[in-house]
C-alpha cells in the first residue's frame, strides 16, 4: 500500500507522490498488476479516485483528484442513487455522514496486506470501519466493512453493503449465473442498461440455488477469455445476497455487493460489531481466463480449506441403492470400490432413525443414530471393514434440518424455523432448524462431533442442505425476526468454526441438493462442493465451465453415474475428470470393458490431478460458443499440461478448426499423447506421438477432430515437456 500524506509531506510507505492542492491524502490499495486509488476529501469523505490497471510511473497517481465517487455512500445524505449503508438512529434520523478518522495499514506478510479506514459520524456515535486485503500475487482484493455504535437502543441498519466500487466506462457488459435444481451455473451475459439492474437470493439456508453470488463485469466491451478489461467478483457468504449495478444520468456505474437486506432490518446492539462477509474480487485487463486463474489461485492458497492439498477420489452410493442398502450391501460396495482402485467410499442418505426409520425422505431427518435393521453392527464395522479393504470411510449428513416425523420434532418444536400460528411448509418434507439459537449450533456441532469422536476412523463428510427458509420464524429470536436471515449464517459459521477447530483437515464437501450454496464464504471450512445433481455429461460440461470462472478444478466434485445411459462411460469419465473426479454408480452393472477402462482411468486421474487441480486453467472453446468444448490445465513450471477436448454434437461434414492451446512456454518442445482411451483404441488423431514446440502448438494448434465426429464424445491429451 502507498500512502501519500500532503499536509505532512512525510513518506509513510514505499514513496511519495506530490498531489494536487485539493487533495488531502491519497491511499493506494494496490497489487502487482492493480490499483485501488482512495482519496480522503477536504470535506473529510473518502472517495474512489481511481480502480484499474496499476500504473507503470507512481508519480501519475498525483493526477487523480478525489473526483465525485465517493467510495462508500450513506443513505439518507446528498447522493440520490442507492447508498451502500443506511440505517435509522434512535431519534428516527434516517441519515449517515462519514467522516475520516484514522486509516492504517498492516502488512501480514509478503502477499497480505489489509488497509482500514475509520470513519465516523461527526454527529451520532455510530463508527464505520471499511476494510481492504490485497494479495499482491493474486492480484485478489477483499473488502469489507465493520459497523459499530453507542446509542442508547439498536441501531437499526437497513442496507449494510460488504463493498462499493465505481466505474465511469463507454458500457458494461454484466456476465450472471443462475440456474435451478439441476441446472447451477447457466452463463448469461448482458449489456448494463441505465437505471438499476439487480441480482440477489432470498432463499436463506440455500442462497445460490436460483442466482450465483458471483459476477463477471466486462468495461467498455464484452472481455473474451484472452482480452478485454472484466472485474470478477465474489461474496463470500452463504445467505441472501444483493448485487445492484446501477448507471447513473452520467453513465457512471456503481457496483454494490453484500448481504440482501430483504426482509433483514438488522438491529445492532450497542457496542457490538456488526461485519459484513467480505467481497472477493480481482481485475483482468487481459480477459475473464485471467481473471479466473488470479480467482483460483488465491482460493486456493486462502479461499478454501486445504486447497493446496490433494483430494481423494470416491465411490457414492445415492445413485446407485437409493434409501435401499443395509450393511451387508454396503460391504459388498466397498469391495467395488476398491475394485475401482479409488481412496474413499460415501455412505449417502438413508443410514439413521429408528423410531422414524429414514426409508425415504419423508421421516428421520434429525436423529442422527445409525437405523438399526440396515446398520445393526453400527458404522465402527463399516469403518473397521473399509480400513481392511483399504479404503476411507466417508459418511452424509444433513445436520440443519429435521423432518416433522422424528424424535427431534416431537422433542424440540421450539428449535425449528416455523410461524407459530400458520400452517408449516415444507420442501422434501422437511423444515429448517433455528442456528439462531446457540443451544441448536451446539446440537448441531454435536451431531458432527458425536460421530467422529466415536469414529475417528472416518474420512470423508457429505454436508447436505436440501431446503430454502421460507415461512420462517424463529422463537428465539423474538421481536428482532428481521435479524434472523443474517444470524442463521453467523450461527452456521459458528458451528463450522467448531468443527474446523476441532478437525481441521477432515475432507468435507459441501452439497445442497446439487450446488445450491456454492460460494467462498462456506468454502473456507470445506474443501470441496457438489456442482449439481445433474450428472448428464453433455450437462454436466456447461455447469462445471460455469463454476470454472471462479473455483479451481480440485474444489469441483464430478461424479460417473447412470443418469445418462446413453452416453459412453468414456465421455462421462472425461467429463468428472476436469474437477474432483469420483464414482456413484452400480459397478456390477457395467461391462467389463467399462470396468477395465474405468480402473485405468482412475490411475490415469492420479498420474495427472496434480496438473488438473493445482494448474493454470486456459478455456480455449467455449460450449456457449461452439459445438465443442475445450480447456486445459499448464502446471507451474510449463512442464507438463492436461487437454479435455468435448465434441457436443456435430452436423454431418461439420468442419472443426485447430485448436490454438494457452499457457506453454513458446521455446519448450512438448509431446502429444493421446490418454484415457478404451482398451485397445487407437488415437485417431494425426499428431498423436508428435513432438512441437510450445510456439507451433499456441500459434497453429492442433487438430482435435478426425473424421466422421461422434456427439457426446471426448479426449484426453497428456501435453509433456520433452
Ligand atoms: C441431495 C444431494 O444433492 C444428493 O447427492 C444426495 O445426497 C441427496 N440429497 C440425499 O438425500
């Protein structure tokens, strides 16, 4: 960070930068490739002067005056756009002024450095702290915002935005994500019109399952993979959330990221802090594939729970038994996993309640011991008997929830998020418990906590979320409902800061009924999450290109399943391969080439998930944009790369071009070879066992269709340095 102080004239950072007379003070949260110009006003108002590519000469910094943004606006004062904060104080005064007080800046390592400002109201004791982490590598911001005050009731905070930026560009391009059960991640992307553009979740317990808290922002034109100027952005948080862009009569765009407020008034109780999750973002000026790798690599080194550490492959059993399975089976199952030759097997949904047995989705949720007719001899003997077989034993839960028909229900109606005086609603049968109440976090934590206390041996945790907060009310929340939306996920983080305390490497993926919370806010307790039900390949392809823009591959869980029998066991294994590959599928069922191929590809997968988890991602073609998908990962020292190539479908005689690959070093010489192939198919393409230099194959490419082309159909390219 620089800082340049013109009343002082002191050199408080790294070096000093005259600036103009009406300039008090200039604060430069900066990366190595981008600048974030903030100016402290004479009128004492902090101000966004500046946000984009760093500038080469520090010295033209001192062109920015504090211009007229300011960087985050109150409510209720002179802007008449939508303010980032506003709140009512005690006396019904609905206006805040925030005034500069202090601003520090604290460098936490090489990489990290956080830069505050305290700001105040010159007249209510009501103080705002906004808060700035650069990761100068990663060219990754994060910023958000703390509010506190000393009046004498709650204040009450009817917007409480994470962040604020402006932009004064030609046109904006917004690419959105949004989706469904089944279908997470479409990509759309838009022209920003004037006036106010909105993308938000009110859907509480699964946030993302409609719209993603994720966005893309291309300046002036639509950014394309390799040019183009794109802010991409992230909020870490898994609730409501709001994004509202809105162009002004000047064309200028503010961009306003945080929680929903809908339907949340918070009230704020004296001296307490009230913090904002935390908005995640980083600038390209050389397109979204850029913008992707800097999102990655910092998820991976402080977005996620060990995500620089490997995965583990695994066999599910949901698609494959259903509800239907006792012990006896599920041993018979390990025995297919280990024939796969894959680390873990996931007992899914169906293993608990006895009062209530949980034979379907209708009864059980909530009593969490194992159902005594499937599981007489307890998960010890299947933990016992998968360690003999040589693989983890990994288990689902669904910890937040509970069916009316169970123990739970009958013991605690007061834990439950219902209207007292309406009828209940429910979704797959269920209701939602109230993490607003510390006694249910600790129930839940104990759910957790009970099973790997006792079993110690498990690996692996599916966490499942399976409904929205709809027609809810919380009895202990009282007369303060409208805090409810943001308290029942401070109390989720709650209970997962238990569990990470007290296991902090346990692989746990994260589910809700498909990918309906997908964002970084849960992922810093989880090392994975499901993308989607939907494991139809040719689907499957545009869900995990969608997810691809802002979460690296070893956070993606693809699974081989039966939901698409048409398509080969080849393409569906090329498919899940992109991302954290495992299996949820009958094994007896397939043939016995399937099998061989399936055993070779999981060794394959091992031989090359350092590449695919830890590289850098380059989408080369786009479903969206062609009749194929291609994409491939580089590692870092350029040494070796992983291709996936997807032939969607093709009209008769459709001619495909090369395909130009990224992300090699021009002077290397790379070998082409063709992997995870049938047993004793041949590569059909000319330039398998070809050596080129890294040159020939960016500027020429490669040719990647031969012949007649088959839809839903797929290869594999290992891409070594020689
Ligand atoms: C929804 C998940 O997405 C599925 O994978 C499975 O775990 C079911 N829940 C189980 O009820």
């Amino acid at each position: 960070m620089i800082k340049i102080n013109t009343l002082t004239g002191i050199l408080l950072c790294f070096f000093t930068v005259a600036t103009k007379a009406q300039t008090e003070k200039q604060v430069i949260v900066g990366t190595r490739n981008v600048s974030l110009v903030l100016t402290v006003g004479k009128n004492g108002r902090i101000y966004q002067s500046y946000f984009g590519k760093k500038l080469l000469n520090a010295a033209d910094y001192s062109n920015f005056v504090q211009g007229r943004h300011e960087a985050y606006i109150t409510g209720g004062m002179e802007d008449q756009f939508q303010p980032a904060i506003q709140v009512k104080h005690n006396d019904g005064n609905p206006s805040l002024q925030l005034v500069y007080v202090s601003d520090n800046s604290n460098k936490k390592n090489d990489n990290v450095t956080e830069t505050t400002f305290n700001l105040k109201d010159p007249k209510y004791p009501v103080e705002v702290v906004l808060h700035y982490e650069t990761y100068f590598n990663e060219d990754v911001i994060k910023a958000w915002t703390e509010i506190k005050h000393n009046e004498k009731q709650p204040l009450v905070l009817s917007n409480y935005a994470s962040n604020m930026l402006h932009f004064d560009a030609d046109k904006y391009w917004l690419t959105q994500y949004h989706g469904d059960w089944a279908t997470e991640m479409m990509q759309q992307e838009s022209e920003l019109t004037s006036g106010s553009k909105v993308i938000e979740s009110k859907q509480g317990s699964r946030p993302d399952i409609y719209q993603e808290p994720l966005f893309m922002l291309s300046l002036n034109k639509p950014a394309d993979e390799t040019g183009g100027e794109v802010l991409a952005g992230s909020l870490s948080w898994t609730g409501n959330f709001k994004f509202q862009f809105e162009i002004d009569q000047s064309n200028s765009l503010r961009v306003i990221t945080g929680i929903n407020p809908y339907a949340s008034e918070y009230q704020l109780d004296a001296g307490k802090i009230f913090t904002t999750p935390a908005f995640v973002f980083t600038y390209s000026n050389s397109g979204k594939g850029q913008a992707s790798r800097n999102l990655h690599k910092w998820a991976r080194s402080y977005g996620v729970l060990d995500g620089d550490k490997p995965r583990a492959t695994l066999l599910n059993n949901w698609e494959n038994t259903g509800f239907k399975f006792d012990e006896k089976l599920l041993v018979n199952l390990f025995d297919d996993a280990t024939k796969l030759g894959v680390d873990v097997f996931l007992l899914d949904d169906g293993w608990f309640a006895n009062k209530y047995p949980r034979n379907n989705d209708k009864a059980g949720l909530g009593d969490w011991e194992e159902n005594k007719n499937k599981l007489p001899s307890g998960i010890e003997y299947l933990v016992k008997q998968a360690e003999a077989k040589g693989i983890k034993f990994g288990i689902w839960i669904e910890p937040e929830m509970v069916n009316p028909k169970s123990v739970l229900y009958e013991t605690h109606p007061d834990w439950i998020l219902k209207l007292p005086n309406r009828d209940e609603s429910y979704q797959r049968n269920q209701l939602v418990l109230d993490l607003s109440n510390p006694k249910v976090q600790d129930y839940v934590f104990s759910i957790l906590d009970n099973m790997m206390t006792k079993n110690p041996g498990i690996g692996y945790i599916k966490w499942d979320c399976n409904r929205t907060m709809s027609n809810t009310y919380s009895v202990y929340e009282k007369n303060r409902q409208s805090n409810l939306y943001v308290d029942y996920t401070m109390g989720l983080y709650k209970v997962l800061d238990k569990v990470r305390a007290k296991y902090p490497h346990l692989l746990m993926m994260l589910c809700s009924g498909g990918g309906g919370r997908t964002e970084y806010g849960a992922m810093k307790y989880f090392t994975e999450f499901w993308a989607s039900d939907n494991t139809d390949p040719l689907e499957r392809i545009y869900i995990q290109w969608g997810f691809s823009n802002f979460f690296p591959a070893n956070t993606v869980s693809n699974h081989i399943t039966s939901w698409s029998k048409q398509s080969t066991v080849k393409f569906r294994t090329d498919v899940a391969m992109m991302g954290r590959m495992g299996y949820d599928i009958n094994v007896k069922d397939m043939s016995e080439a399937d099998v061989k191929f399936s055993q070779q590809a999981v060794k394959n997968y091992k031989r090359l998930s350092d590449v695919i988890w830890f590289g850098d991602l380059y989408r080369l073609i786009s479903p969206y944009e062609s009749n194929r998908a291609d994409l491939m990962y580089v590692n870092e020292a350029k040494t070796k790369a992983v291709l996936f190539n997807y032939m969607l479908s093709a009209r008769y005689k459709e001619i495909f071009g090369k395909v130009k690959l990224q992300g090699l070093d021009p002077l290397k010489r790379y070998k082409i070879e063709e992997t995870n192939m049938m047993e004793g198919a041949k590569s059909s393409f000319a330039d398998n066992g070809k050596t080129f230099s890294g040159d020939y194959l960016m500027t020429v490419g490669l040719s990647l269709t031969q012949g007649r082309v088959m839809p839903q159909s797929s290869s594999l390219i290992e891409i070594t340095q020689q």
